[in-house]
C-alpha cells in the first residue's frame, strides 16, 4: 500500500464518489455514507496541501499517514461491496450498514484525534520556526552589511561554498579523463614552437573555460611561461579597439590608472615582437572576423589560447582540440557531489532513479551541476518527474543550444514564482560582466516588491542551485567583508537560459524587454511594434553611441527598471524616459575607457516615482544643476564618475535636491576633493560610502549632525588625513570603515560618542599608532579590523569592553580587479 496513493488524492477522491452513489442509492448506509462525505471533504484539501508541499514528514507522523491510507483503502472496497450487494439480501445490507458504522468511527477518530494534533504539531512548529528565523535574518542582514560576525551571515556561508565548489572544480581534472586529457593536449601545444594560436572548442556547459582556467594555474605552464599569463573574455558583442588595447596594455605592462580612467602611457605599437614568452588566453570567442582582428593587433612572440563554442578553421588557428564530455562515471561523481554532497550515490537513494537522471544530463558538467542542486534534498515523486521530463528532450545535436536550454530549464520549473522572475532578471545584464550586488538587490526590491532581507533570501538560494556564482573582491578580507565587496557572475549559457524564457510571447507583452547582445541602435523588433505600448516592468538597452536622432518614441508605461548599457563618450538619454511614470530604478553603465558626458538630463523632471539611481563611468556635474526635487529618490549610487569638483560648490543644496535620500555611494570618483557641507543637513541619510577617492582630503566639519547616520564607509581614501571631530555625535552609527587610509593620522578623541557603534575597519592605515582614550566607552564595539601594529591596544580595550574580537589581516594589494 503506497502512501503516494493518499498524497495524490487517488483513494480519496476515488472513494468520495462512491459514497455520493450510496447516499442516494442505499438506504441502510446512507447516514454514514453522509458523514464520511463531509470528512472526505475536509480531508481532500489537506491532502493537495501535502502533495504541492512536498515536505518530508517526521517517521512516526509518516507511519500514522501510512495506516490511514490503508483504512481508506479498505474503506473503498466496502463501497464497492454495498454498491454490489444484491438488494433483496436484507441480512448482508445490515452487516455492511454495520461495516460502515465502524469505518464512520475510524475516520472520525483520525479527523477529531490525530488530524488536529498534527495541525497543533504544526502550528507549534511553525511558530517556534519563526521565533527562530526572524529574528536571526535581521541579524544577519545586518551582519551582512557590517560584516559583524564571524562568517559573515548566510551571505558569507554562500560565499565561501562558491569557493570551495572552486577549488572542487579545479580538481575536476583528477575526476575527469576527458579533461585531464584537454589538459595534457593542450600544455603539450602551448609548449610546441610550431604552433601560436591554439584553439580549445566544445558545446556550452562542457567545461571549456574551467579547463582554461586549469591551465593558466598549472605550475609547468606558469613556469614556462614565467607567470607572463593574462587572460581576457571577449563576449558576443566586444568592442575590437577596447579589446585591443586592453590586450596591450597588458602584455606591453604600459597601463597607469589615474583620473578614474585605464591609458596606455604611449601609443601601442601593435607590430612590436614580445622577448619573454607570453600566453593569452582569450574566452568566449564566437566570431571568426572578431578573431581575424584581435591576431592582427597582438604582438609577435605571444602564444594564444581561443575557447569558444566554435571550431575555427586551421586558417585561423594553428591548432584545435574538442573538449570530449564526461564518462559515464566521471558524470556520476560530479551529480553525487552536488546533489547529495557525496562522491557516489547514497544507499538510501534509489540508484536506478538517479542512474536515468545522470544519463539525461548527457555529461555536461553544467547540466549535471545545476539538476544536481535543483535535485538536492527533493522527495522521490520529485526525482521522477524531473527524470521523465528531462527524458522528453530532443536528444543534443550539432545545434545544441535549443535542446541544451530545455534541459536547463527544468531546474528553473522547479522554482518558486518569486525566485524564478529573480533568475530571469538577470537576463537583463550583458553577459560576461559581473553584476554588483547592490544593484541586483535593489533592482529586485524594487521589481518584486520584496524585502531587503528576501532579496538576500533569493540570491543565496540561487546560488545555492548553481544558477548564479557569488564573486569576492579580492581586496576584501577573508572572513570580515560586507557585501559591498561581491558581486555576481552567471554562466553564458544560464544567461541564455534566462533570455529565452523572457521571449515567450509578443513582445508587447513581454515583462522583459531586453537586449542579447550589444548593437548599434535599438533592435528593429522594437521598432516594428513601436505603434503599441510595450507593457514590459525591466526596459535593457545595451548600445553604443547614442544622439537624439538614434532614438524611436516607445510608450511604456508599466516599465520599473530602465538599464542603459553603452561604450560611448557621448550619450543622449532616451527621450521616452519622460513617459515612464511608473520608473523606480534608472542604470546607467558606460564600459567605454573614459566617462561619458550625459545629455537630456531634461527628462528627470518627470521621474517622480524614481527611487533609485546607478551612475558608472559618467561625467556627473551637470547632474547637479537640476532645479527640480526628486522627491522619492532614496538610493544614489556613483561609480568611476568624473565629479570634477562640482560638489565643491556652496550652492550645491543636496537636501533639496534629494529630500528622501537614505544612501549615497561615490566610488573610484575622480575630481572630488570635497564633499558639500549641505550634505551635513541631510538628516534622511542612514548610509554615505565614499570610497577609493583619491583626491578626497577632508569631510565637513559639521558631518556629526547626519542624526541617523549607521555606516560611514571611507575605504581607501589615501589623502584623507583625519576625521571630523563632531563624529562623536553619530550616535546610530553601527559600522566606521577608515580602512587603506593611509595617511590617516589618528581616531578623533570624540569616537567615543558613538555608543552604537560595533565595527571598525582600520586595516593598513600605517600612520595611526595610538587610540584616545574614550574608545573604552564603546561598549556595543564587536570587531576590530586592524594591523598587528596597533591590535595590543585594541587587546588592551578588550579587557574592558566584553566580546570584542580584534582581526589582525594582512595586507592585499592587487590591481586585477579593473579589468573587470
């Protein structure tokens, strides 16, 4: 007797219909048969809740299930016996009248007995659950924002299980036949002088870039090539001239970074020839014209390394190897490690089940990782359906990507609605780009309508089924960083997977209007449907150049989200910004090598509804000049924005200009020597980070009057040399980051003030060798980030403050984070 029987209804609904037969038919049982109507009734609702759950009872709760379902069962065979006991046999109708009496009991004692004391047992839990839960996800959002604790919240559990899926991966050789012999093939080309350009090709998700990333850390590699080893994706839609010069500069080593922008020192001289042996690799090739003209501009005596998809002709590369998928075995071993944390299949698992899904997976490591994890912790009925559903699928071809998508798409099916509309999302971004997470979290609440805490929720399940990958700043610490330092990646192929299910339908209707791939101008699909209102909520543009004239009028009105991805050192704002009254979040993200000067900043005049606003790479101060309150506005974010002292102006009034705002970011902003004292008067303010500022050499006097002020980020401001002494009125302030300070001189004697405060990151500020006195007074104070030089004093303040945890770190300087 299977209790799946009473999960899908089959013996209940079954037996319901019966008992409507007798209650009309059958005298002699019709008072029971009524009864056991209206309990099957009851009972029915509960059971579909437990089917659609699939949740995994407690063993005694099961076992209880487990004996009611066979009393129903026998319950259904005496319906069938009174429907076909002959009329006439006055005798055999008592005795089943009576049969049904005590089948009336039975049921009543499971509805009025075990029934509520499983619906108490519930209620119980539920309540201790969220007594539990709630609590500990605001502390954890909050770890997550200051990074108080040890491991930094459910956000760093994430992180860190990124890493070690990383360092299981780079393993993958030792797992893998097929990939230790890419390995062993390709390190055996790389070192032949008969070859230069050698190319590594295999369908999507069959591990072509982990095996290049393999290669570049191989010991036997990097010493041959004495560690010269650059590697650089090229993306669908690259700018060849960006490209270029990026692969110059570095090759050649003639790259500076200053005012916020990456120049070459002299003209590249792309005809020179390279003394010391050089390896590039270049990823995520799919252009054979796009190939032709990288070759042209690298310098002679480099060796290249082109992963892609496609297998270029030997006119273009000297040789190429297919990456073979995995053995039946080696596919086996990555599943079990995903989806049950194991090398092999658990002796509870049925092996046949998870035999069939495997095979269906067709050893792709993509596929076989991402099922996995949709797979992991799932009851059985769940395996089969995944199984039969995958066995559907058209079988892979030469065109791959339509049947490879199909495959993929089952462990989005599995998604609840809220995480599924998160992972289409991120459909949004140009691909092979890292998103910040500030942006994705934002974009989200303000999409979806959901909590800070839930977009959190969102983000780490996805992560945790593979669909996205969490990425550190290695700058950041290992255990300490705040969530300011990661962003996220998504695998080309998830990123297609997210597309193609956001074009279904007309794209009027579409709730995601978005763009593949970077193009001159606006796709002409848009431009033949432009005659009737595009009803999409998240509007993606990614183009080049755009002037007034490149514009065609599109009317959305329900859009939320408008991201304008360019490379481009001019850009006019759509004009059909003015018609999306219900805009909440406006991206702007130049990936040009300078900052791109900004036109028709006319049309915020009508963005009453903004909340948010992500600036990247854009020349700013004409911003500034705007008249008109965005009176919603809560969140402006400036990134490698060219300030050029326009906030050094008096006149500058952010609090008018901004009533509403909560947080500002300026990032790598260049020209910003200071910031206005009007922001002093923006009591709306919880969050200023203004960090990697260069030329920021001090902080109004009066900044202590920002009431609410909770985190003050001032990373890595080198001329910075001291903290206003009003800070002590910061009384909400819970996070003080000073940290690559460097000629920060010293804590302002008021710190003490800050009663609230419970971090401080002061790491590599070399110049501050004392602490005043009143750092005692900060009793909530939890964690120091600091150098060995001045952590005896922190110890010191220990033994009166109780609790606080002094992290001594080392330091990290590394620059390849701006390639990104």
């Amino acid at each position: 007797m299977a209790v799946t029987d009473l999960f899908a209804g089959e013996i209940a609904t079954e037996l319901l219909k019966q008992l409507l037969v007798i209650s009309r038919k059958c005298a002699f049982c019709r008072s029971s048969a009524e009864q056991l109507i209206l309990y099957i009734q009851e009972l029915l609702p509960i059971i579909q809740e437990v089917k659609h759950t699939g949740v995994e009872l407690p063993q005694h709760r099961q076992r209880q299930l487990d004996n009611f379902s066979e009393r129903l069962s026998d319950g259904l065979d005496l319906a069938k016996k009174v429907l076909t006991a002959p009329r006439w046999n006055v005798y055999k109708s008592l005795r089943l009248a009576q049969k049904m009496e005590k089948f009336e009991k039975t049921v009543s004692r499971f509805m009025n007995g075990i029934i509520q004391a499983h619906v108490l047992a519930d209620v119980h839990h539920v309540r201790v659950g969220i007594d539990e839960k709630f609590p500990r996800l605001e502390r954890q959002l909050e770890a997550m924002k200051i990074g108080v604790d040890d491991r930094g919240g459910w956000l760093g559990e994430a992180v860190n299980r990124v890493e070690e899926e990383r360092k299981f991966e780079g393993t993958l050789t030792n797992l893998s036949a097929g990939m230790e012999l890419g390995k062993r093939k390709l390190k055996e080309m790389l070192m032949a002088k008969d070859f230069t350009v050698i190319g590594v090709h295999g369908i999507g998700g069959s591990g072509k870039t982990t095996l290049a990333r393999v290669i570049c850390k191989d010991d036997q590699i990097k010493s041959y090539f004495n560690n010269r080893i650059f590697f650089l994706t090229v993306s669908q839609s690259p700018s060849v001239e960006q490209l270029s010069a990026k692969i110059w500069e570095k090759i050649s080593g003639n790259t500076m970074v200053a005012s916020g922008n990456m120049f070459s020192l002299v003209k590249p001289q792309y005809d020179m020839e390279i003394s010391s042996r050089t390896l590039l690799v270049l990823d995520d090739v799919w252009s054979q014209s796009v190939l032709e003209q990288l070759k042209n501009k690298i310098p002679a005596g480099c060796k290249i390394l082109v992963v892609s998809r496609l297998k270029f002709p030997l006119s273009v590369v000297d040789s190429s190897y297919e990456l073979e998928l995995l053995r039946e075995d080696e596919a086996m071993g990555l599943f079990c490690h995903f989806a049950f944390g194991l090398s092999s299949i658990p002796f509870t698992a049925d092996k046949q089940l998870v035999k069939e899904v495997v095979d269906e997976c067709k050893g792709l490591p993509l596929a076989l990782k991402v099922i996995g994890a949709s797979l992991k912790g799932q009851p059985e009925m769940f395996w089969i359906s995944a199984k039969n559903r995958l066995s559907r699928s058209q079988p892979l071809c030469e065109s791959h990507e339509v049947q490879l998508l199909e495959r993929m798409k089952l462990s989005i099916d599995s998604l609840s609605e809220n995480v599924r509309d998160c992972f289409l999302d991120l459909g949004a971004f140009p691909e092979d780009k890292r998103i910040p997470l500030d942006i994705l979290i934002n974009m989200w609440m303000e999409l979806h309508d959901i909590h800070e805490k839930d977009a959190f929720a969102i983000l780490v399940e996805l992560s945790d089924k593979n669909l996205l990958t969490l990425v550190k700043d290695a700058r950041a610490g290992d255990k300490y960083s705040s969530y300011y330092e990661i962003s996220v990646y998504q695998h080309d192929v998830l990123r297609d997977l997210a597309i193609h299910l956001s074009n279904h339908g007309s794209i009027n209707q579409r709730r995601r209007l978005l763009m593949p791939r970077r193009e001159a101008g606006l796709p002409k699909e848009w431009e033949r449907n432009m005659d009737q209102p595009f009803n999409a909520q998240i509007i993606s543009v990614h183009t080049g150049e755009m002037r007034e004239m490149d514009w065609f009028r599109m009317d959305c009105p329900k859009a939320e989200v408008l991201i304008l991805n360019f490379s481009s050192n001019e850009y006019f704002l759509p004009p059909f910004l003015d018609d999306m009254p219900k805009l909440r979040a406006l991206i702007l993200i130049n990936y040009s090598t300078s900052n791109t000067a900004i036109h028709n900043l006319s049309v915020f005049h009508n963005l009453n509804n903004l909340r948010s606003l992500w600036f990247e790479k854009i020349y700013v101060p004409r911003i500034f000049d705007t008249t008109i309150p965005l009176i919603n506005l809560q969140k402006v974010s400036l990134i490698l924005c060219d300030i050029d002292n326009s906030l050094d102006q008096s006149a500058i009034d952010l609090p008018r200009i901004f009533p509403r705002l909560s947080e500002l970011t300026m990032d790598h902003c260049i020209n910003l020597n200071m910031l206005p004292s009007s922001i002093c008067r923006m009591h709306t303010l919880k969050i200023l980070n203004v960090t990697n500022c260069e030329s920021l050499q001090e902080l109004p006097a009066d900044l202590g009057k920002i009431n609410f002020l909770q985190l003050l980020r001032l990373y890595s401001c080198p001329n910075l040399k001291r903290l206003p002494v009003g800070i002590g009125h910061l009384v909400w302030l819970k996070y003080l980051d000073i940290s690559q300070c460097i000629t920060m001189e010293c804590l302002p004697e008021g710190v003490g003030g800050c009663t609230n405060l419970e971090k401080i990151d002061m790491r590599e500020c070399p110049q501050i060798k004392n602490l005043p006195l009143s750092v005692v007074s900060l009793h909530s104070l939890r964690r120091v980030i600091c150098d060995e030089e001045v952590s005896w004093l922190w110890k010191e303040v220990g033994k009166v403050i109780t609790g606080l945890c002094v992290q001594v770190v080392e330091e990290c300087f590394n620059l390849d984070w701006l390639s990104e």
